[in-house]
C-alpha cells in the first residue's frame, strides 16, 4: 500500500517537473518575443520594407538585406538540393555497406557539427579566393550550400529509409531497375520527409550570420543585388549592424527586422511540419 | 497506326527475349541443381536439386528459418540485395542458368513474378500499381495500359469491385484486395512463373479461400511455387509439396504421396503437428 503511494506520488512529481520544463521554455520565448513586438511592430509598415539602407534610422529599410537574404535562399536551395539528395540516395540506395560506408557516415554526421564559422572561413579560402567568386552572393550561396549539406544528407538519407522494404521489394520483383526504384517509388513516397528536412536546414541558412560575415558580406549595401555575382548583405547582418549602432532608432529597426525575420522562419517550419504530416498519413492509411 | 506498331514493337520485343525459349517444351520448368545458399558464413541451404513442374502448383513446406523462403527466392534473384548472400549450383528456367554473369535480372523478374507475405501495394493509386510494371518497360500507350490493367484485374476477380475508383488509393483496400491487387500486378507483366511467399498468412479465411481459388484458376497458365505454412492450404491447392528441414529437402513427392503415405518419418512428424 504504501509502495504504491510512493509511486503516486513520484509520478505527480515527475509531471510537475515536466510540466515545469515545457513552461520554461515556453515563456522564455514569449517573453522575447513580446518584447521584440513591443519594440519592433511599429517600426514595420511597407516603407520599413522597401526603404534602402540609410543613415537616418526613420528612413532606413530592409530592402537590399531582403533582397540579398532571398536570393542566398534561393542559390543555396538551388546548389544544395541536387548534391544532398544525390549524396543521400548514393549512400542509402547504392553505396555497399561496409567499412567504407561508415566511415563516410560516421564523418557526414560530424560535419552537421562543425561550427558555421568554420564554413565561412572554408568558403572565404575556397570560393572567394581560389575560384575567385570575390564576396559576392554566389561565394555565399555555396558556403551556406556546404554547411547545410550534412543536414539535407541525413535528413534525406532517413526520409528514404523510412520507406518500408516491401515497396522495394515489389518494385524490383516487378522487374525495375535500381533507379526506377529510387525515382519512381522512394523518392515520391519520402518526398514529404525530404522536403521538412530542406526546409528545416535552409530556415537554419537564412539566418546564419557568422560564415557570411567572413566571406565578407557588407552590413551597408547602397543599392539591392541584381545578379549572383553581386555584393550583398543579409537579414541577420542587417539587425547585427543596427544592434551596434549607438541611435535608439536603429534600436527599433533591428527589432523590426527581427519580426521580419523570425517571420520567414516561422513560416518555413509550418510548410515543414505541414508536408510532414501530410507524408505520414499518406504512408500510414 | 501508333499504336499497331508499338504493339507490334512490343511483340517483337518479347520473340527476342533470350531467356525463356517457348519452343523448347520442357517437362520442366525449374531446375536447381546442387543448390548451397551461404549468408556469411551459415549455410541457409545445405545442397539441393529440385526439379518443378510446368503449369503446376508446387508448395514448399517447413518450419520457420527451414529455408524455404530463401529457396524461393532464389528463383528471381530476390537474395541478390542481402549483403553476404552467396549462391553455389545451378538454377536454371527452361533450361538456361539465371545466375549466369549475362542474365538481365529486370528481365529475369519479368518473366518471374512474385507475390509477398504482406500485401504490399505501392502508396499509389490501384490503376498506378497495377500499370508498374509495364510503366517500367517504357510502355505509354494509354488504351495499351488501361486494356491491360482491365484483363489482369479482372483476372483477380477485382474488376466488379474496384473498376468505379481506379485512382483511388490502394492503401484503401481491404488486406485480402490489397492481396488480389499485388497479384493483378504481377499478372500484368506476363510472367510465366509465379513464386508466391506465404500469400495468405496475412489474410482472413474468407480472402484466404479467395485467393486459393485464384491460385487454382492461375495454374493453367502459370506455374506456380508458393511458400505456405499452413499444411491445409498445401493439400488443398497444390499438385507437389516439398518438405524443407534445417536447409535441406527432406522429401519432395505429389501431395498426395506426402500427405497420406511419406516416405520419410520426419515429413510425417511434421504433417501431424508432432513438432514445427
């Protein structure tokens, strides 16, 4: 009897604590974000975001850091996808499995955690430098691209192994080859797990900082990029510059460009979470 | 006019086609010979030659992990993918070794078909799964491909049923019309061999019964292996029954010499349940 209370009470303690730590984080980030839209909301109309930089906080606007952040999504979406897909499909589907294999596995896990400043100084050496892209949109693009590539790999490399054997066990006992497979069965039935985990690793791209800065990214861009090979600045760099300018004003743009950011984020998760669960009813029913 | 010569293309297609040679009537259609399966280092399958008949039903019989499985699978080269998998002997269809360095395993898989343990329909629709298989061999004709997926269909006795929702999804059927459908896709491709793996385990009586009928209508055309543990269902359809044990063949005879009169004491422990 007593045992039993014991455990009772064990358990309604673990909840509380439980409890606790859900509420923790929750309010943590309420509370940043309610003070970010304190600061920020009123900053925001249309103005703030098709205003050019400027050096009157009032007057100055998002516009070439959106630009510049859209067109870094864009290129690194562009270079990342077909080598992280091809790489996962390579190492899930064809790759024997071996010493080998693991090694490469072992090493593509590490390398999701490598720190991005690490990436940029590789992108400045590589792609700035060597291929002489200069620190132009491209030479971002493809150190983003890199830095997100472990994610895109495993991610994808789990969505394929989600499908369940017995699909490809009827496809090739109908007679398909190994690439009619992979196209025509597992890449459309783990096409919803594919795309939550390129859309998780590039809300993770756009608001990288750190890499781009050592590429030599500007936090001043008079006029909005208009080809891969321009100069260019981004969100994040854009709210760290005006972070450390001394004015208030700019205080509360960089509280406006948060909510913008924080915005774009949010809505690639709930695209992510969206195609997820629509994925798994369709394995599921 | 397209379409005359792409069915003709498609016949000319299927002359050419090097491994089953029609004129060469055969008394029998599968020939293994000194058969050894080694995954690493165990021996699943301990050295057997078995000979199958044409438009025959044949049952494998056996305890669990006797081999039997692997035995099967055997003949569309489905163990190719296990890693450490190795085969020694001969197997041969019609007369031609299928594990020779030549043999084209898509097409070896065409002429082969294979129904599995759990229906397994891809997460498609059912005119998509049943169209596959041709879709595969690059065949585009529409009406072709409608025609076809009517006939095997129906076929299965799953035409009256399905032929109002055919872009349903085939993941909405019951488990025995999932069955029936996996089996319609196999008919499609027209395969002259059809290994079948414990069709029925996964199913009610009812769909059970179904597919037993099935199998019975499919022998004239096809022949038949399937892997089955349940003794009734052995008796009931098949014409041969072969006893497997620890990766051997124990007894291999028509069923009705297996199931009234075995050779062997073991065969006939195992028919009367007394262990397996």
């Amino acid at each position: 009897m007593n045992n039993i209370k014991k455990n009772r009470l064990k358990d309604k303690l673990f909840k509380v604590w439980g409890i606790a730590c859900t509420l923790l984080g929750l309010v943590l980030l309420s509370v940043f974000i309610g003070s970010i839209l304190i600061d920020g909301l009123q900053r925001i109309d249309w103005d703030f975001i098709t205003n050019l930089p400027s050096r009157s906080a009032e007057r100055a606007g998002i516009y070439t850091a959106l630009t510049g952040s859209v067109w870094i999504l864009v290129l690194t979406t562009i270079i990342a996808l077909p080598l992280g897909i091809g790489a996962a499909i390579y190492l899930e589907e064809y790759a024997k499995k071996g010493k080998l294999s693991s090694i490469l596995e072992v090493n593509i896990s590490n390398l999701a955690g490598v720190p991005s400043i690490i990436y940029g100084l590789l992108g400045l050496e590589v792609f700035v430098r060597i291929l002489e892209m200069g620190a132009s949109i491209l030479a971002g693009s493809f150190t983003l691209a890199l830095l997100i590539l472990p994610i895109v790999i495993v991610s994808t490399r789990e969505a394929i192994k989600a499908v369940p054997k017995s699909i490809r066990d009827a496809s090739y006992a109908l007679g398909a080859s190994k690439w009619q497979t992979v196209s025509m069965q597992l890449l459309p039935a783990s096409f919803g797990g594919i795309l939550t985990g390129i859309i998780l690793a590039l809300s993770r791209a756009v608001g990288e900082t750190a890499p781009l800065i050592v590429i030599g990214a500007l936090a001043y861009v008079p006029f909005a990029p208009s080809s891969p090979m321009d100069e260019f600045s981004v969100l994040p760099i854009q709210i760290f510059n005006w972070i450390s300018r001394p004015q208030k004003g700019f205080e509360v743009n960089a509280a406006a460009a948060i909510i913008i950011l924080l915005l774009i984020t949010f809505i690639m998760n709930a695209i992510a979470v969206y195609f997820r669960n629509k994925w798994q009813k369709k394995l599921n029913n | 006019m397209a379409e005359k010569i792409k069915q003709l293309m498609l016949m000319v297609k299927k002359e050419k086609e090097p491994l089953i040679d029609k004129s060469i009537k055969r008394q029998h259609k599968l020939q293994a010979t000194g058969i050894k399966v080694f995954y690493n280092n165990f021996e699943a399958i301990k050295g057997i030659d078995m000979n199958i008949k044409a438009n025959k039903v044949t049952a494998f019989i056996g305890p669990s992990g006797c081999g039997k499985s692997t035995f099967l699978r055997l003949f569309n080269r489905m163990n190719d993918y296990i890693d450490g998998f190795r085969v020694e002997g001969e197997i041969s269809i019609d007369g031609k070794d299928i594990y020779r360095k030549k043999v084209n395993v898509e097409q070896l898989r065409k002429q082969v078909g294979m129904v599995f343990q759990k229906p397994n329909p891809f997460p498609k629709s059912i005119f998509e799964n049943v169209a596959y298989g041709l879709k595969i061999q690059g065949i585009k004709d529409k009406k072709f491909l409608q025609e076809k997926v009517e006939e095997s269909l129906k076929q299965v006795s799953l035409w009256e049923e399905v032929k109002d929702d055919l872009n349903k999804s085939a993941l909405a059927l019951s488990g025995g019309q999932q069955q029936r459908l996996c089996i319609a896709r196999t008919l499609a491709v027209e395969p002259s061999i059809i290994l079948m793996d414990e069709p029925t385990s996964a199913l009610d009586p009812i769909s059970t019964a179904k597919i037993e009928e099935l199998i019975f209508e499919l022998k004239s055309k096809y022949t038949i292996v399937i892997v089955t543990h349940n003794m009734q269902q052995a008796a009931r359809i098949s014409d041969r029954t072969a006893f497997f044990y620890m990766g051997e063949l124990v007894e291999y005879d028509s069923t009705k010499k297996i199931f009234t009169n075995p050779e062997k004491k073991q065969t006939e422990n195992y028919i009367t349940g007394r262990f397996g």
